[in-house]
C-alpha cells in the first residue's frame, strides 16, 4: 500500500496497567509483545479474508502478499504489511487511481481461454507471436488506433482478407473497489487489543511462575 501507517495503543497498555499488581506489571513488556503480536496476526488474517472477499478468484500470490512480523520486548512494535510488488497494484484499491499496469496491459480478451482466476496464462503471448498468421501492434481503425493481437484471416469467396481482433491492449482504467486496508485494521484494534492484552497478561503471569 501507499507507505506504512502507525497505529498506536500505548493508551490502552497504559490503563490496563493501572489496574495490575507489582508483580503483574513486570511482565507487561513481555504481555505486551504477545499482545501485539497475537492481534498482528489477526489483523493479517483479516486483511487475507478481505482480499478473498473483495475480489473476484483473487491469485495465491496476492492473497499470500500479506505478511506479518511479530513484536519483541525491547521494540513493542508488530508490523502487518503487504509484500512490495503486490502493494503496488494493490494500491489504487486503497487510495483511488487507475490500475496499475505491467507493462502492456491485456484488456478485453477475445476468443482466448482465461485461466481460473479469468487472466490470460502465461506465455500465451509467446506462442501467439510464434505464429504466422498472427501480427501484434497498432491498426487503424474506423473508431481510431487500436492495439492488440491480431489474427490474419484469409480470404474466402464472398469474403476479403481481413484481420480479427483476439486481445486488446487496453489503457488502465480507473478502480472501482476499495480494500480500506487502514481503515479495517484500525477498526480491529480497537475492537479487540484490550481482550487480547487481557489474554497475554495471564499468558505472561503463568509463565513467569
């Protein structure tokens, strides 16, 4: 996504605290780490579910693109984040903009079988341009230039030669879904870290006996 966000709950860890005994409150660093980390995780899973939930047969590589880095005591810091190159066309889903396009962008595929998640698999390109009666590039046509993968098709008796368009290069166009990865992990914070440090705090006390 478009650059980390910090979500503190220093508050949260502050109040509790009030509440706890000498012996208690000693193992708040430890608590804290594994309440950080646990609610990491959660915010993790959640964002993985969002992706499955918010687009259609989503790849095993954008779904497995979040990742999650537990705290420690001496950093009291998890981080929940989306692995580089699939943050950077999981972006506009986030803040708005166009989809962000590899290269020349496949859109509107004609007449070409889609794998199961409705792209086109790969090396499809290579084993079209392998053909001689397919050209790739630019016509001229009556509704303007129009670039793509073109089958060259013969001419028949009452039929001149002609070309049929398989796969249309097309310009990105704008997102019309939105993840609010920040707005939903802020929303699990705060729904859940006060009975997930509760949970910690007795993890913490049992082991320290």
């Amino acid at each position: 996504m478009s650059g980390p966000f910090d979500i503190s709950v220093r508050g949260n860890v502050k109040e509790i605290s009030k509440a706890l005994s000498a012996f208690a409150y000693k193992q708040m660093p430890f608590a804290t780490a594994l309440a950080l980390t646990a609610i990491a995780k959660e915010v993790q899973a959640d964002e993985i579910q969002n992706i499955a939930s918010t687009f259609k047969k989503p790849k095993p590589f954008t779904q497995k693109s979040v990742g999650m880095q537990g705290a420690r005591k001496d950093t009291l810091t998890a981080i929940v984040f989306v692995r580089p190159i699939a943050a950077k066309y999981l972006e506009p889903y986030e803040d708005g903009g166009d989809h962000v396009l590899a290269g020349r962008a496949l859109f509107n595929p004609k007449n070409i079988k889609l794998d199961q998640y409705g792209q086109l698999p790969r090396k499809v390109l290579e084993r079209l341009k392998a053909r001689r009666d397919i050209f790739i590039g630019p016509i001229k046509a009556k509704s303007g230039t129009v670039n793509g993968v073109w089958q060259r098709i013969p001419a028949k008796k009452k039929q001149p030669a002609h070309l049929k368009l398989l796969i249309r290069f097309g310009d990105a166009v704008a997102v019309t879904k939105r993840l609010n990865y920040r707005s939903r992990a802020k929303a699990l914070i705060d729904r859940r870290f006060n009975a997930v440090l509760g949970s910690a705090i007795g993890k913490a006390i049992l082991s320290a006996r």
